[in-house]
C-alpha cells in the first residue's frame, strides 16, 4: 500500500495510485507558527496585524472585513503607504519551538509538511480597501495597484523565508479567493497583468527553496485562470467548485496540474446535512472526474466542517468509493 505522500505522487503524475486521495491527508498543516494570523470569534470583532476591522456576525460562517468610511485601512489609493503597514516577521527563535517539534514528528515519506498563508494577494487588496474600491483602482490607478501588490509580495518573500528556514517545508497551502461560483472576479488579462508575475516570484522563490508542491486555494469558479495557475507554479488546485467543468478541465490540463474539490461545501455542509446526502454527493464527483489528476474534497479551504460530522463523513464515502473503483 503506498503512502499518503506516494499515492498523491501518483495522482499527480497519471501514474498508478492505489486508491483516491482523502482530502487533505497527504498535508501536514502546520497552523502553530507564531506569524500572527488574527481572526475575531463568533459574534466579536477586531482589528488584525495589518489594521484591517474583521467582524464575524452571528448565524454565518466566517468573518469578513468592515469596509465603512471609519474602518476602511487605504481610504485613498494614491496614498496607500501612509495607511499600509506590514506586520512584523522577526520573532524570537523560541517562539518557533512548537511548530518546530511538529515539523520534526511529521514523517515526510508519509505526508507533506505544509506551511499556510492567507489571505493571499487579491484578498489582502481587497481587504485593505473593499471590493469594489480594488475593482476600480484596477482600471484608474493601474500603477499604484502595481505597487501596493509589489509591496505585498515583498512581505510574503519575507514571510516565505521564515517558514523556510524554521520549517523547510514540503509544501505551502496558500488561500487567495479569485471568483464567485459563476466567473473570476477580474478578467483573465487583468490577472495576467496584475498576479501572474507576482505569483510567480512568490510561488518560484518557494520551489528555489526546495518546496516540493503549491497548493492553491480558490473555492470559486476559476476555470479561465488555470493557464495562469500553471504558469505562477501552482500544482494543485484546492476548491475548484463543480460550477467549474473539472471533466473538461482535467481533460485539457491534467497533466500540468491536479484539481482538488468537486464536492460543493454549501450543498454537503449545512446545519441539516445527512450521510446520505454526502453519500450523493461524493459517489457522483468520483465517477464523473476518476482517478487521476483529481482530489476528491470538499471546496472549503481547510479539513475542517462547518457542522460537525460532515468532513469524516465525507472521507467515509471516499473510502468507500475507493474499495469501489480501485
């Protein structure tokens, strides 16, 4: 029986794996770093590293920023450096230990040690200044978006450097949302303009450094962006949604980079789900994408569930469909 790292080879690859790849199992998350990654609790608010007013109401499922006139971070685009402020990087060295000891018991020829990064480089504009401020600065201040992004990059290089030498991962997790369930939020020559090259610096220096795997997430439909994905460097990815065509995609581009989704988080992980329904759910994205250059999961961007059960239910039915079609 190969491993879980090993079996994720040959998904990969085309190759002969023995079974469907469980989600997340080949990825050993490393979520104790000390980068400071502030989010509020269920019906709170605060403000994170980066100044930005995160509020997480009551009834939904995560926080979002608060974009009105008193909270907004860059209230001009113009002069975004005097509102924009990078965290620190430079933590004592004792304040890596855990995540240091839980690299050190991860046994890499089973899983991948993965560092996480979010929100990526959309999100962060966008939280910074709200969507539809970014969307326009996009077309009026294309020069200053540059910026502000070149700005960001540096950070993450940094931010890279420490995951790297305190870590030496195999694999980074990184979250950038890019669409609705329905199209990308800017069109694919404007993501070529704008994230292509610096994507392609942060995800490069990664591989430089001997990260093995970029892994993106997008729970989104983001099917015209994908020869962009292969060019940035990414080799997985996470959350497409089945609004995207994953036959077809896995069809054209399968053998340049691996799709990881097809279940749909809002339609298995509700507060009325059921076994059944998941059962569904997973059965139909298993014989429709098959075994090779796809992951069956569910879209959301971390192995958890919403609502309790969902998430190993899910890896239940994938077992059950590996016995199935293996």
């Amino acid at each position: 029986m190969l491993t879980k790292r090993q079996n994720l080879v040959e998904v990969m690859k085309g190759g002969n794996p023995d079974r469907f790849v469980k989600q997340y199992e080949p990825f050993a998350l490393m979520m104790k770093t000390p980068i400071s990654r502030l989010k509020p609790p269920v019906g709170g608010t605060i403000v994170n590293e980066w100044g930005v007013t995160l509020s997480w109401p009551e009834g939904q499922l995560g926080s979002f920023p608060v974009h009105d006139e008193e909270h907004i971070v860059v209230k001009d685009i113009t002069k975004w450096r005097d509102y924009v402020k990078a965290p620190k990087l430079d933590y004592p060295e004792e304040a890596w230990a855990t995540a240091i000891a839980e690299a050190n018991a991860v046994d890499r020829n089973d899983q991948y040690v993965t560092v996480f990064v979010a929100p990526g480089l959309f999100e962060h504009i966008h939280y910074l200044m709200s969507m539809e401020e970014a969307l326009m600065a996009y077309y009026e201040e294309p020069e200053e978006m540059h910026a502000l992004i070149d700005f960001l990059v540096d950070f993450e290089l940094r931010l890279a450097k420490e995951f790297i030498d305190h870590l030496h991962p195999d694999a980074v997790f990184h979250h950038d949302d890019w669409g609705s369930q329905i199209n990308s939020f800017i069109s694919p020559a404007m993501f070529k303009e704008f994230f292509e090259p610096a994507y392609k610096k942060i995800y490069g220096y990664y591989k430089e450094n001997g990260v093995e795997l970029i892994v993106h997430h997008s729970d989104s439909y983001a099917a015209n962006l994908v020869p962009s994905m292969i060019e940035m460097g990414i080799d997985i990815w996470q959350g497409v949604m089945n609004t995207n065509n994953i036959p077809e995609l896995i069809k054209e581009y399968g053998d340049k980079i691996t799709f990881m989704g097809g279940i749909h988080s809002g339609l298995v992980d509700f507060p009325d789900w059921t076994p059944e329904i998941v059962a569904e759910y997973v059965k139909k994205t298993c014989e429709e994408n098959g075994k090779l250059y796809f992951i069956p999961s569910q879209t959301s961007g971390l192995p958890i569930d919403s609502f309790p059960g969902v998430y190993e239910t899910i890896n239940q039915e994938i077992d059950k469909m590996s016995k199935e079609m293996f």
